[in-house]
C-alpha cells in the first residue's frame, strides 16, 4: 500500500519510530503490527540489509535492517529494539516485510498542513525515500514513503549486483 504526495493530505496517522538517533514516520496506513525483538534466523550469505527471518503465526517474514538500508551501520539490539511489520504492495501482491528499529516512540494524529511537501535535497536521505516533512519545534520528522524503501524490485536488484556494503550504500546515499 504505497503513499504518495496525491494521497498525503489524506493520511492521518503516522507511526514515529527512531533509527540510529533520529525519528522517522511512515502512515499507520501500511503497518500490520509492531511486535517486540524476537530473535530471527540468519540466512547465509543474504545481503548485509537482510537481517533475517522471523516465525510470524506460520509465515515467514523477512526483516531488513533499515540503518544498513539507509547505508548506516546495523542496528544495535537492545530492549527497545522492535520489528515493525508493514505491507509492501508489488503488482497485484501484498508482501509483508519486517522493519528493524530502534524503537518506537508513537502514533501520532497530524493535520495535513503539518506536514510539508517532500524536499528537493538535504534531508541525507534519497529524495524518493522521503514523501513530506512533518513540522515540529525543533526541525522536522522525515515522512518515508514505506513502498520505496522496501521496494521489492530494487532490493532484488542490490541482491543481484552483490549486495556488498559498497552496493548497499550507493544505493542508499
């Protein structure tokens, strides 16, 4: 279930979480559930973005690490640490997929005009990444458009090219 800049006044709700000492939000719109750190199944030589796999009530749903996604180092675990679990929408398929983070601060109701339109540069993030800005005190929170970081086409293509560090920080800076 992908947002866009169309359908951004429209979304309401937004699910803060923190990521390697910032917050991002992403529209409560795509997530499935929020379930604590269980401990996943490595799978061997699977790129350094694929965290692992869960159990998740008889499917099994990978987790991607979104620090190493974003070209960051992997995310430490710790009590707080969370797997959101979202819905990507490829074709006519859901697929569910796993987020790694640090934590989970909220879900936060917002207003449309808290929320800017995407920025042309300087957020550290790839533009496509990001699909507004919402307003706070001190700065702003990066609203993820969740279908673009998780998308299936281009992680498939970083396995492919050989989903080396190199590879995975290219694509993400």
């Amino acid at each position: 279930m992908a947002e866009s800049e169309e359908n951004l006044e429209l979304v309401r709700q937004y699910l803060m979480f923190n990521l390697g000492g910032e917050t991002y939000g992403v529209g409560i719109h795509a997530i499935r559930e929020i379930i604590e750190y269980p401990g996943v199944t490595a799978i061997p030589l699977a790129p350094r973005f694929l965290h692992g796999v869960i159990n998740l009530r008889g499917a099994v749903v990978p987790v991607l690490d979104l620090s190493v996604r974003f070209g960051q180092d992997p995310t430490r675990i710790n009590r707080r640490t969370c797997i959101v679990v979202v819905e990507v929408a490829q074709g006519d398929n859901l697929h569910m997929l796993g987020v790694l983070v640090d934590g989970v601060t909220e879900v936060r109701e917002v207003e449309p005009g808290e929320v800017e339109r995407k920025p042309q540069f300087g957020t550290g993030l790839r533009n496509d990444f990001v699909i507004g800005m919402l307003r706070r005190e001190q700065g702003f929170i990066p609203i993820l458009d969740i279908a673009s970081v998780l998308s299936l086409v281009e992680l498939e293509t970083l396995i492919e090219a050989g989903s080396g560090a190199d590879v995975v920080a290219a694509a993400a800076g």
